[in-house]
C-alpha cells in the first residue's frame, strides 16, 4: 500500500485508466486522474527522504508539492497522436491479464519512484555540480569495478557490497558514523573508486548495521570529505580536480571494457589473435588514452614499446607484421568513443 487514503480510494480506478492510456489517446479524465495518482506517489517519496534527510539542503527549499510535479511531468508527455508514449511503453512490457490491481499499483509506484530518483540527481547537478559529479562517479565506479550493487529499498537508490551478506535485518548505519569511520582512512586525497573502495572494505568487514547503505547518503559524506581538506575558498577547484580525473579515469576504462567485449568475437575466434594478447592491446590502448587524455602525455611510449613490456621477447618485424594493424586500429574505435563519452559526460 501507499499509505495515503487519497491513492487507496483510487486504487481500483487504476487498471482502466492504465487500459486506456494502452488503447491510445486516452481521455483528459484518464490523464487527469493519472497525474492525480502519480503525483500523490511522488509527494510521499519525496517526504520520506525529506524526513529521514536524504534531500540536500538546498532542494528542501523548493515547495515539496511543485517538486514532485516537477520531477514526474516528462512521462506525461504525449506525441502527435496523443500517445502518452513513455506510459504506454512501460505498461506494454508488462502481463496486465496476470497482475493485481495490487500489484499493479505496485509497478506504477516503482515506476514513479524511479523517475523521482532520476529527477532528483538531475537537480542535483544543476543546483551543486559538485555533488552531481560524486554522484556520477560512484555510479562510474560500480559499473567499471562491479565492487558494488545498485539496488532499489523502498523507492530510494542504495549500494551494498557485492557479493556478501547484506545484514539487512540490523539497524541502517547512522551518516555520522559512517562518515567517521571512513574518516579513519580516508583523508581527501583519494579518488572516488578508491573510497568506494575504502567504503566496502569497511561495510564487509563490520557486522553490527545493515551494509545497505543510500547512495546520496554516501555522496554527502564523499564531499564532506574533500571539502573539509583544504580551506573553504580553495576546496571548489580541488575538488573539481579530483571530479575530472576520477571522472575521466573511470570513462576511459569502462569505455575500453566494453570495446573490447564488443570486438573479441571478431579478432579471437574469426581472426586467431589469442585471447591473452588481445588483452595486452587493451591493457595498452587504456593506458595510452589515460596518458593521453588525463596526463597530456606527448612523449608517451609507443604502442610497440608498452606492447613489448608486456611480451619482453617481442621485436619490432614481429609487432609490424602481427600486431600493428590490429592494436592501432582498435585504438582509433576507442580513442574516438572514449572522447565522445567524455564530452557527454563532463
């Protein structure tokens, strides 16, 4: 259940306004009492995390009533036929003729718990770009490091370390104490991989809270962290040094991942590259952009010579003959997605 007599009264009303957005061009009473529904949905979201102070500062100075209109107003959306399209899309995935009116309010609350969460980084990004960048980081972090997993508890957006026993059951670990322990090892100077790395080590290793913890939660005390470094006037570039890097070092690296997922059918089993040396190319495309961009290294070391490091008996007929090509051109592929993901996301 919601918990708001409001939706419960409505609950029924559900299933044949869900129906009729299905049909298409769904009547104004249908929309109207959809984004009465929905907005009643995100309003309780967001009070709970004013409550249980998972809101920045900042966005708890917006009206909580317009946020949630502002937050969910993109899946009302309709095309020229009058389709609400994102609407349609989600319910057309889903086996209406086997779910529960219940159930059914059930997926439409995740759905717009979901898109409440999204909105909400998407603010934070535009109210303090440094908390957006943490944000986005951490979650650079997970994909790259899969150290981690997102998961959904009770509409909000929590990590837990991957693999182990989430101790669920036991009392959620108070901000300040997290943040103090951390403090214990951290001081600042880290990139945000490395304190997730810090973060999980010390989740798995104590046994007496819950090791899920919010993914803002986390967020907040990163930044405390780098913004208590240094003094107040200098600790924006700093900590924007420390974005750009982190950032860039986590694209690079997730973008050379999943090249060479996309590539290995072709150049192991169709071309007999062996699959250990197809992954010295990447070991050397990585580093050759993470030099390149990061370092702006224009004396880096050749494709050769750090290929060679890697296989000390390699001479030069042999790498022109077997490896050139191939490792240059794989490099281009990366280097040019590399540079398209890093202008769309710094």
């Amino acid at each position: 259940m919601i918990g708001t007599e409001g939706i419960k009264s409505r609950k029924m009303e559900i299933r044949p306004i869900i129906n009729d957005i299905l049909k298409g061009n769904p009547s104004l009473n249908s929309v109207n009492e959809l984004i009465f529904i929905c907005r009643k949905i995100a309003l309780v979201h967001l009070r709970r995390k004013a409550v249980t102070g998972r809101l920045h500062p900042d966005i708890c100075t917006i009206p909580l009533d317009d946020l949630a209109t502002d937050c969910i107003a993109d899946l009302f959306q309709q095309d020229d036929d009058g389709n609400m399209v994102q609407l349609k899309s989600y319910f057309e995935g889903l086996s209406l003729e086997n779910i529960s009116d219940e159930d059914l309010l059930t997926h439409l609350r995740r759905l717009i718990c979901a898109r409440v969460n999204q909105s909400i980084f998407r603010i934070y990004n535009e109210m303090d770009p440094s908390l957006g960048k943490i944000l986005r980081n951490m979650k650079l972090a997970i994909q790259a490091l899969h150290n981690f997993e997102i998961i959904d508890r009770f509409g909000e957006n929590c990590i837990i370390p991957s693999k182990c026993e989430t101790l669920e059951h036991l009392p959620v670990l108070d901000h300040d104490d997290l943040e103090r322990q951390l403090r214990r090892t951290a001081n600042g100077s880290e990139s945000i991989p490395e304190l997730m790395a810090i973060l999980s080590r010390y989740l798995r290793e104590q046994t007496y809270s819950s090791r899920i913890v919010s993914l803002m939660t986390v967020a907040l005390i990163f930044r405390s962290i780098y913004s208590n470094q240094i003094d107040r006037n200098a600790g924006e570039t700093y900590i924007e040094d420390q974005f750009i890097v982190g950032d860039t070092s986590s694209i690079i690296h997730e973008v050379c991942r999943r090249m060479r997922s996309e590539t290995e059918t072709k150049y192991i089993k169709k071309k007999n590259v062996d699959p250990e040396i197809f992954k010295k190319y990447f070991n050397v495309i990585e580093d050759n952009l993470y030099q390149t961009i990061i370092n702006k290294d224009g004396e880096r070391s050749s494709f050769y010579e750090s290929l060679k490091s890697m296989m000390p008996g390699l001479t030069k007929e042999e790498y022109r003959k077997r490896h050139k090509s191939k490792i240059e051109y794989l490099a281009r592929l990366t280097h040019k997605r590399a540079i398209r993901e890093l202008k769309k996301n710094m």
